[in-house]
C-alpha cells in the first residue's frame, strides 16, 4: 500500500515582486517532494500581491499538472488576490481557472 501524503505550504504576507523568490522556493520544494499526494497552498494570509504572485501560482499549477500531480487552495482567494486576478483578466478567460482560484465561491 503506497502512503499518499499531502504536502502543505503556507503563503503569507506580501507576495510581490521583491519577495517572491522565497515563496517559489517553498513551492518547488513542495513540488519535489517525492509521491503524488496533493500540494495544497495556503494563501489566506497574504496581505499584498501584485502579478508576479498570480503568476508563479499558475505555472505551479501547470508544473503539478505536467508531473499528474494536484495543486490546490485551501480556500478560496481573498479580496486581496481576487482584485489582482480580476485587474488581470485572469477569471475571465479560463472556467477552469476560475475554479482553482476561487473554488465556486463568488468574485468580490
């Protein structure tokens, strides 16, 4: 019997540009860890974000994807993120994207 673990990581604070790099690091690590059990991240404390977050957290997402692994929110995304993901389009143009982010929960 194969024992599927979840891997968690914790996301908070600011997630912008001068920043970010500690938050890719946590989340390449996470997707490195050895099985297939989910990664799922927890950005509920992130006061601050700008793109560069959104955008690490998509190719994430597409990393797990292209390794059959799952990468999910521990909840939906927050007035904070969601205004970002809004300004950019980034619910609009994928329902599938819009399902990650904000998990059948109404936009903001």
């Amino acid at each position: 019997m194969s024992d599927i673990k979840q891997v968690s990581v914790l996301l908070s604070g600011e997630m912008t540009v001068a920043g970010i790099g500690a938050a890719h690091a946590e989340l390449a690590a996470a997707l490195r860890e050895p099985g297939r059990g989910p990664v799922v991240v927890d950005i509920g404390g992130v006061t601050e974000a700008d793109l560069t977050f959104i955008q690490l957290l998509e190719a994430a997402r597409r990393s797990a994807a292209e390794a059959d692994r799952d990468l999910t929110l521990a909840q939906p995304a927050g007035p904070v993120v969601q205004e970002i993901l809004q300004r950019g389009g980034f619910l609009d143009a994928d329902p599938g994207r819009a399902t990650f982010w904000l998990q059948g929960a109404t936009n903001r």
